[in-house]
C-alpha cells in the first residue's frame, strides 16, 4: 500500500539544493544582518533611578527636604531623605527583579539549526542565517526565521503563537511554477509538530513575521492612571501649600510677629502640609501587592502595574493558551446506535464515559468501544506522562490525534496493548489535499481491518461510506451541529480487508461508518468564574482571537462573554473593509491579526478605557504593549508576549488576573484612606494657623512643634496605613471612572469635613485653656496629634480588627512619643511645652475619641451616599470577592463598601 500523496524525502545527498557556500552566508549576512530580532535595550541602574526621581511628589519632597535644611530642621530632613530613597529602592530592586524574571522564562528561542552550507549538513546558530540558507527542520523543532517549503513528509506545524488558530496547519512544498501561498510557508517562531521538511530562509530577523510584529512593539506605554493622578495631585498641593503658606507669613507680619520666626513657621507649616509619606505608602503598598502576587506566580515587572489592574475597566484576553487550555479534548461521541460525552481535561488519559446523565461502563456500550478503538489505532501521536520537567500530560505529534489516544485512555482503552493486538501493517498518512487518514491492521482472529479518519465532508459520502441515505443525512447533520457549536469534528469508518491493497483508493471504498467524535480546545475551569468575577467587578470582557469565528462565538457563549449564540462576532475581514467600525460595541472578534488587535485595543483607550491585555502569543505583543496593562502568560507564552507585558501568569491560571485586580483596588483604597488622613491633618494645621490668631492665639504653634506632630502622622503611622488589608465588597462595585481625580467621589469633601473638625475640637481647647489661665500652647499641640490619631483609627475598614496589627502599634508609638514631647525634659525645652496635670492630660487625649467618631461618621455617610447613587450589586458579586481571595466560588455574606 502506498503512502498517498506526500511521499518521502529523499536521501540527503539526493537533496536539489545544496545549499549558500561560506562567501555567499558572509556577503548575505553583511547584507540583511543577523537572524535577531531587536529587543529593547537593558536599562542601567542610574536611569531606573532617575525615572524614579522625576516623580512629582518626589520632587515636592526634595523641595521639602532643601528648606528644613535651610530651616536648621535635620530631624525632619533625615526623615524626607529615607522616605525619598526608601521609595527609589524599592522601585528599582522590583524592576531588576522582575526583569531577571523575565530572562528566566525566555526559552522560545533555538539555539542551533541544520543547515546546508557548501554542500554539506551543518548544525549552525539560529543568529547566523541568512535568506537562501537552506535547513532542515524535523519534529518538535521550533522554526527559526521565515522559510518556503522545499520538500516535506507528512508536515504538520503549529502556529497558534503567531496566528491563535488552536488547530495545527498541515504545509507543503512549493509550487515552482505557482505564487507563493501560505500553505508553503513557514513563519518564524512556529514549531513543526510532526513530519520533516527542507526549506529556504527567505527572510530574517526583522524582516520575518516576528521582527514584523516586534515593530509594532517599539512605542512605549505612556504613564498608568496612578502616575498620572499622582502627578496632577502633587502640582496642586504643591501651589496649594505655597498660597496658604504665604498666607500665614503675611498675616503674621501684619500682627507685628518677627520676620525670621514667621518664615521659619510657614516653611514648617508647608513642610508639615505635604503628606510626605504619600511616595512610601504607593511605593510600599505596590511592593506588597507585587509579593502577595508573586505568592501566587503572578510576576509584576514594574510596580505600578499592581494599581493600574485595579483601574481596569476592559479586558481584552486572548483565546487560545488564555481563555482556553491550549490542548485539543474530545469531548462528545456520536454514533448511529447512540451518543455519550467524556469528562476530563488536557491530555491526561483520565476522565469519565458518560450515556445520558449517568457513567457507563465502556463493555455495556459496544458502538462507543468500536468508534474509540478506531481513534486509537488511526493515530500516530503519542502521549507522555508527566516527570519532574512537566507538570502534566504532554502531546507528542498532532494535538487532535493525541486527543483521541486521550479519549481513548479516558474510556479505559490501553493504547500499547491495542497497537500489540492489531498491528499496523500499511498506512496512507494525513494531508490537506485528502483530509484523510487511513490505516491498515492485523486483526486477532485473522485478516486485516482498515479505520479511516478525517473532515465529515470527505468520509460522510457515498464514495467512503455504504450506508442507507437518511444514516448518512443523520450523520452529516449531527456533524453540522457539532461544528455549529464550534467543535472541530472527526468521521471514522471501518472495513475488513482479505489482503493488503497496493493503493490507498482500493481501500477507502464500501466501508461502515463508526461515527463522530467532536473535539475542542476547552475553557479552563477558572475561565468562566473569571469572566463572572469581571462582570461582578464592572469590568467589561472582550475576547480578541485569531481563531475561527465559529469557536471564538461559541467559547464566548460558554464562558459568559456574550449571552448568546446570536451574539455578533466581527472578523479581521470586517475590520478591513469598514474601517470606520465602531469597535466598542462588539465582546468577540475573530481571525484578527496582530495589527488589528492594537486597533482593537486603541479604540477602547480612545473611549477612554483602561485597558488590560491577556495574550500568550506573538501576535498578542503589539496589543500587550499598547494596553494599558499587558498580562503574558509564562508557561506556554512567547518570549515576545513575556517582554511586551507588565504582568506576567508563571503558572498560566487566569485567575490570577481577579486577584490582581483586587490587589490594584486595594492599592488604590489605601492611597485615598492615606490622602484623607494625610491632607485632613494638614488641613486641620493651617487652619489652625490662620484662625488661631484671631481667637487671641497669637501663635498656636511654634515651628517644632509643626515639625513633631507631622513626623508622628506622617511617619510609621500614616506607612502602617498604607499597608491595610482589601476590605469586603472590594469585588462588588464597579471600577472607578478615569478621568476621576483621586480625591473624586466625595474625597475632597471628606478632607475638609474631618479637617474641620479637628480644627474645631484643637480650637476649642486651645481657647478654654488660654482663658483659663492654662498652658493652652501644649494642650492645642497635643489634641491636635490625639485627634490626627483618632482620624488614623477611623479610617479602617474594621476598626478594631487584627489583620493589620502595625497600625495599633504605630498609633501607640507616636501617642508615645507625642507625650515623651511633654513629660521628658529634653524634648519639652526643645519643643517649648509644658507639663501637663492628668485631668487636662485627659481632656487633650479626648480629642482621639472626636477625631475617631468623625471619621467613622464620615465613612458611614459617604458609603450611604454612594450606596444611593449606585445601581444594586450584582448577584455574582460574591462570587467575585471569593474568586479574588482563594480561586474558587462559593457563598459569600454580604458586606458594605470598603472605598476609603
């Protein structure tokens, strides 16, 4: 029996090409370059540094440190300088980290390739070819620079990477007389899954499809929605401060006070406005959202990314290796006596045989065992266990195959004792010409037996399958609803020979049909809670694949992207001949290329989205780098997705992306709980600068005393805040807008409600003491620093829980140190307090329990506003909350709003 259309290579020394001669390599090379593809530059530390410098609270704080220098004030300017490079440090050892990372995965690259060189096969660097080199590639070698196919055997390769098509492509050699097409031509960066082939390079490094697409990678991402809120706040505060600043200068020159002394209290009032702790509680709070994440395999490249996740309100994702498990699984069996389903995933050989809603026993259903044994004996892949290199069952030859041997194993069938039973004695391989495949066995009790396998189109035909008319109409049916539904779907037939034919035709005639078996690239099982949890949270999901339209629809459908089957689905063609498409109101786009997918993402930033980007592809980087945020997976992701991203899956679970998220709100909220403490304090200071004086307080507080209170609130205080757990109902409400300032949704009115009342209650003992004949300078300082506290406690999300106990104890030290600021002599001289009898000790620290009370009511209040303004959460909410801690759904009770 002959092997069909595709036949052999030949010898090597029958090759027709013998390949460039040594000159011709060097005088090509010196032409075209090296097969590298440029990738973006290492940065030296001193950059990374500078980057961190430029930010504009960074430089707010420099300003800082420069007048507490002038001002003589070396305590405080200790204290800007380590929260200054605490900040730098941090952010530069995270991105080193994370790029060390990053290197570590690289390894899609192929080192050496077999080349024909003056003649004669030579193992070469893939860096040094050059067009019109001529290699030899064979199974499981990764393609290293764009070549036509010269000869091949049964060549199947796989370019999901490059295009998101889950099915492998069967290639073949060119036509000399013919144009080129893409059935004869192999990309860069794709792997050859079965047969072997002799091409000609005929283009390199940039010039091939991956240096093509690494071009539209060269832009880089602007600042994230943080940077850019962060920026705009410290330009206001920073004008803000000098204004008022200036005010109080002025107006105490007005009442006769020395110039020197009101210069130095309104340096140190501006010193004690800045909430300069701000770069350490983002930097500190970024860096343990980075190593929370890193607990889960989530490998953050650059810190901001771990707040711009929280900011997201699209989800562009990938299907392929994303969405999907990125192995082919049968799942569903038809056949004329009767139909069953097969659990399990991936291409572990383990699973259930399921008839109607119970697990049947593969000897009670004798049509199932006949159509399974079929799948395994016209097969030629393999599948390997797993060991201490892989982690689960791996594919060896064609990912469609292997998923019948799977199939095969899942029903209870032993692949080697079927292949010992009935040997191969003839076969007739697969191509894109037959879409076919026929094999021919030994049969135990004597004779041969024949299994054909390949498209229902071909086999469910008259000329394959005798067979009464209406079967062959039931069975093209059943295959026509099965692909519908976005299967790809497998016919198998049988026939009992006498003796080998010497051609594949004389086989393939008057044989019985077995069946179907439908076959797919399932979700993964996280993917549909990942979609639910994304809804729960606002976030709107857009599924962006190379993939046929058909199983991009019906994976949308299943994982609850669009409702349903009548959803619209825009192709690359539809993108290509309207332009003026409103992108944006389309969940599903299909056989899209890597320029449309940045077109894709590009229109919903103009809308003003954020966006994230989930991909593993190389066709997925231009998108990676252009999103907003750019989520690679680290597995099976390509090295070009890996160096496009920010975020990086090590272990490839889409889950993790809602636990990133979760991680970003809870930056965010932590951000905003700081700047209302922070600012409501300062605001509190210089209120009680200016009103003082006009209650008969000539000068409530004297330059140190400024300096004291800030250094406690500001301190381990205002850090320890900075670092509260994510409260309850994070998951639950909707992403905030992007244009909102990060003192938007009410925070500003926060800050001045809480600012006015601590300057109420500082006042209030300030005046009662000056008219009592009190110390009323030291009781004003210290309920001051009592009522900032208070205001701190407040702001938690549970007040009195445990889960961050350095803030308790940050309160307490600075209460301490507030009090060491009246009672220990040395402090007391040097901050010009006095000491301080119990009852009026008292009264100062009553000001803890005013200030925690406002805060409580103020968070009660604003959580009630927008509980009012906002729609009612949706049912999957608590689900989304529990998919962001642990993985997995579950009840949930419900909680209030944890915005701070």
């Amino acid at each position: 029996m002959r092997d069909g259309p595709i036949a052999a290579l030949p010898p090597r020394s029958a090759t027709p090409s013998q390949g460039l001669t040594t000159g011709q390599a060097s005088d090509r090379r010196a032409a075209f370059g090296s097969n590298t593809i440029e990738r973006a530059p290492s940065v030296p530390v001193w950059a990374r540094i500078a980057a961190q410098l430029r930010d504009p609270l960074v430089l707010v704080l420099l300003a800082a440190a420069v007048l507490t220098t002038v001002t003589g004030d070396v305590a405080d300017t200790a204290i800007i300088l380590v929260v200054v490079i605490f900040n730098t440090v941090v952010g530069v050892v995270q991105e080193i980290r994370a790029d060390r990372a990053v290197t570590a995965l690289s390894d899609l690259t192929t080192p050496a390739v077999r080349v024909l060189r003056d003649g004669v096969e030579r193992e070469l660097p893939s860096v040094d070819l050059v067009p019109g080199d001529v290699v030899l590639l064979e199974e499981g070698a990764v393609v290293p620079a764009d070549a036509l196919v010269s000869e091949a055997s049964a060549l199947l390769v796989d370019e999901s990477s490059l295009t998101g098509e889950s099915v492998p492509v069967d290639k073949s050699p060119i036509d000399p007389t013919g144009p080129t097409k893409t059935q004869n031509v192999l990309a860069a960066g794709t792997v050859v899954l079965r047969g072997r082939v002799v091409a000609e390079v005929i283009a390199t490094g940039a010039n091939s499809a991956l240096g093509r697409i690494a071009a539209l990678m060269r832009e880089r991402p602007g600042p994230t929605p943080l940077q850019r809120r962060l920026a705009r706040l410290g330009r206001v505060l920073a004008l803000v401060v000098v204004v008022l600043c200036g005010v109080v200068f002025a107006l105490g020159l007005l009442r006769g006070e020395p110039t020197e002394a009101m210069a130095i209290s309104a340096i140190s009032l501006a010193v004690a406005a800045v909430p300069e702790s701000l770069p350490a509680v983002v930097t500190l709070g970024l860096a343990l959202g980075a190593r929370r994440m890193a607990a889960r395999h989530a490998i953050v490249r650059n810190l901001p990314a771990v707040e711009t996740l929280g900011s997201v309100t699209v989800l562009a994702t990938d299907k392929t290796g994303t969405l999907t498990e990125g192995s082919m699984v049968a799942e569903r069996l038809w056949t004329p006596s009767g139909t069953a389903e097969l659990t399990g995933t991936g291409y572990a050989p383990t699973g259930r045989l399921r008839v109607g809603d119970r697990v049947a026993a593969l000897d009670t259903v004798p049509h199932i065992r006949e159509l399974l044994v079929a799948a395994a004996l016209c097969n030629d892949a393999t599948l390997v266990p797993p060991d201490a290199d892989r982690a689960a069952w791996q594919a060896l030859g064609d990912p469609t195959e292997a998923a019948l041997v799977a199939a095969a194993g899942k029903a209870g069938l032993d692949r080697a004792a079927l292949r010992e039973r009935y040997p191969r004695v003839a076969e007739a391989p697969f191509d894109s010409g037959r879409r076919r495949m026929t094999t021919v066995h030994r049969a135990p009790g004597g004779g041969l037996r024949a299994v054909l396998k390949g498209a229902p189109e071909v086999v469910l035909t008259a000329e394959f399958v005798t067979a009464d008319p209406n079967a062959l109409r039931a069975a093209r049916h059943a295959a026509d609803v099965l692909a519908a539904e976005g299967y790809r779907v497998l016919a198998l037939a049988t026939r009992d020979l006498d003796e080998i034919p010497a051609h594949a035709e004389s086989v393939e005639r008057a044989m019985t049909l077995l069946g179907l078996i439908a076959i797919d690239d399932p979700p993964k099982a996280a993917a549909k809670e990942t979609v639910a949890a994304c809804r729960a949270a606002g976030i709107t999901t857009v599924m962006i694949t190379g993939d046929h339209p058909a199983t991009a629809r019906e994976i949308a459908v299943r994982l609850g992207i669009v409702d349903d089957r009548s959803a619209t689905v825009l192709t690359g063609d539809d993108l290509a001949a309207d332009p003026n498409l409103d992108l944006t109101r389309t969940r599903v786009f299909a056989r899209t290329s890597p320029e449309q997918k940045l077109t894709i993402i590009q229109a919903w930033r103009a809308r003003g989205a954020v966006t994230a980007m989930n991909g593993d592809g190389v066709n997925d980087g231009p998108a990676l780098r252009r999103a907003d945020i750019g989520v690679a997976m680290g597995r099976r992701g390509t090295e070009v997705a890996r160096q496009a991203a920010d975020v990086i899956l090590a272990d490839d679970e889409i889950s993790t992306v809602v636990s990133a998220v979760e991680e970003g709100r809870r930056v965010y909220d932590n951000i905003r709980r700081f700047l209302v403490y922070a600012l409501s304090g300062g605001t509190a200071e210089i209120a009680v600068m200016l009103i003082g004086p006009a209650l008969g307080l000539p000068i409530p507080l004297v330059a140190a005393q400024i300096l004291w209170i800030n250094l406690l609130t500001h301190g381990l205080t205002g850090v320890a805040l900075g670092t509260e757990p994510v409260g309850p109902g994070t998951m639950r409400r909707p992403p905030r807008p992007p244009e909102q300032s990060i003192l938007g949704d009410g925070l500003w009115q926060r800050v001045g409600c809480l600012g006015a009342i601590v300057t109420g209650v500082t006042l209030a003992v300030g005046v009662w003491a000056e008219h009592t004949g009190r110390a009323w300078q030291t009781l004003l300082f210290l309920t001051l620093l009592a009522a900032q506290l208070g205001v701190v406690m407040g702001l938690r999300t549970r007040p009195f829980g445990r889960a961050n106990p350095a803030l308790p104890l940050a309160v307490l030290a600075s209460a301490a140190l507030g009090l060491a600021g009246v009672y220990t002599p040395w402090l007391r001289e040097l901050l010009g307090t006095e000491t301080l009898p119990a009852v009026e000790l008292l009264l100062a620290l009553a000001g803890a329990l005013v200030g925690f009370l406002a805060a409580r009511v103020a968070r009660w209040a604003g959580s009630r506003a927008r509980r009012a303004g906002d729609p009612p959460p949706p049912a999957a909410g608590e689900r989304a909350d529990r998919l962001a801690r642990t993985g997995t759904s579950g009840p949930v009770a419900h909680a209030p709003d944890a915005r701070g």
